[in-house]
C-alpha cells in the first residue's frame, strides 16, 4: 500500500483550522491540475489551494452544465424534479429546526 505524502496546506481545513495534511490526488477528473488533501486533523478532504471566486463563478455559468450535464439549460422536467427531491428533503428534517433556523447544505449535486 501507498504511503500519503504528508504536506503543509496553502489554505487552512475549514473545519479545524490546520495546515498538515495528505495529498489525496493532483488532478481533477478531466486529468486538470487539482489539488486535493485529506486533513489530518478533522478529515475534511478539500482542494488546496481554492479556486478563486472569481474563477468559480466563471466556471459554473460558462462551463459547469455542459461538462456534467452535456446541455447549457436545465430541462423543465430536470427543474421540476430538482424542486420536488429538495422540498422533501425540507419535509425530512424540518421538525428537527426551530422556526428561525438557518441550513446549511454541504455537498455536492441537487440541495
């Protein structure tokens, strides 16, 4: 079995605000440039360093839906059923909040 390199983070974990880490992968799925390291104090896995915000909003309005989704423009069905799948999630949960709660969804895909 591979031993994890052990790095210092450019950005610290989220979470526990360390900067020790394991290198998990150098690349994204398409074979881009992408750091990603598993930290050692929480566990958190992220992308060091982030992307900027700037380059993050480019990429989800310009090229996101195409490259997962293979279309530049939701389908109505895709939409309704993504209305559907998040207002049951809310029903799933929703008496476990108090009335002024806020939510905070962490992941990825439909929330």
């Amino acid at each position: 079995m591979k031993r994890a390199t052990r790095i210092t983070t450019e950005v610290p974990c989220n979470l526990c605000k360390r900067s020790d880490a394991d290198l998990v992968g150098t690349r994204d799925r398409r074979g881009r440039p992408l750091r990603t390291v598993l930290c050692r104090g929480c566990g958190l896995v992220f992308s060091d360093p982030r992307p900027k915000d700037a380059v993050n909003e480019a990429y989800y309005r310009e090229r996101y839906r195409q490259e997962y989704k293979g279309f530049f423009t939701p389908r109505p069905l895709q939409a309704y059923r993504g209305v559907l799948g998040a207002l049951d999630r809310v029903a799933r949960i929703e008496h476990l909040l108090r009335p002024d709660a806020a939510v905070l969804d962490v992941g990825s895909g439909a929330g």
